[in-house]
C-alpha cells in the first residue's frame, strides 16, 4: 500500500531514512545482522530499498542514528516537515493506511522541488506536532490492528 500512496502522492516528496535495524536477528529478521559499519548499513539500506520496490530518496542514517534519536526513538515514523524544515506531524509508525489519512489534511506549499543530498542525515528545525500513538501491532504475524 505504501508503494501506491507514493505513486498517487504528487505534491509530496517521500524520502526514507535508514537507521539501525530494529528487528536484527529476531523474527522475518533472523538471517539480517545489525549492521557494524556505515557501509554494512548502506548496503542493508539498498537492498531494503530494492526489495520494497520504494521509488523515493533513501537517506541513511550516520551509525550513532542521529536522526532517529532527533525524530524520537520509535523505530518506523513518518513524519511530515515543511520546504522550509519546519516538522508538521508525526505518526509514531508509518503505516501506509494512517500516513494516507494525514496527507489529505495536510498539503504543503509548494515550491520548487529541492534534490537532498544523497546518504546525508536530514536536520530538520523542531515544530509544535506531537508524534501521534503507535497502532496495536499483533506480535504474531506484525501486522497493526485497528484502533
């Protein structure tokens, strides 16, 4: 569903930042090592990608995550930031279903679409949005159930 909402999503630009591995040796996850090293990550991150069939700008975190201790220490959010930096909301998981919910609230102005640089950690201003709770996930197969 997440590939979908990309694809429809026009006026948003998507990008994905990768940090540790959340489920490393646990789980779907039991082959996938946490990564030691940048690169490890980097590659972790673009098979991520590759196997997500994700059309978007992946980012990756620096190996001290940075950007998810910036963003709160939730493994999956999906945050929405300004052209000018400035966080608009957070969902405390991306789920693809509620991302969708908060996008047709919220359209951004546009403006002429910026390139981020590439594998660089994104350092956005802080803004008056509380991450929103995290759904009820089903510790058995992984999947959110409804509030």
């Amino acid at each position: 569903m997440l590939r979908r909402l990309i694809a429809k999503e026009k006026d948003f630009d998507f990008v994905v930042i990768y940090t540790r591995e959340p489920h490393a040796r646990q789980m779907a996850f039991k082959e996938i090592a946490q990564p030691r090293t940048w690169e490890e990550r980097k590659a972790l991150a673009e098979k991520t990608k590759k196997e997500l069939e994700l059309d978007v700008l992946f980012l990756i975190d620096e190996m001290g995550d940075p950007s998810r201790k910036l963003f709160g220490d939730v493994p999956n959010p999906a945050i929405l930031v300004e052209r000018d930096g400035t966080i608009k909301d957070k969902l405390a998981w991306a789920d693809a279903s509620e991302l969708k919910k908060l996008l047709e609230t919220w359209r951004p102005v546009r403006t002429e679409k910026r390139e981020a640089p590439d594998s660089r950690p994104v350092t956005p201003k802080a803004g008056p949005a509380e991450p929103s709770p995290a759904p009820v996930v089903d510790p058995k197969d992984g999947a959110a159930k409804g509030s």
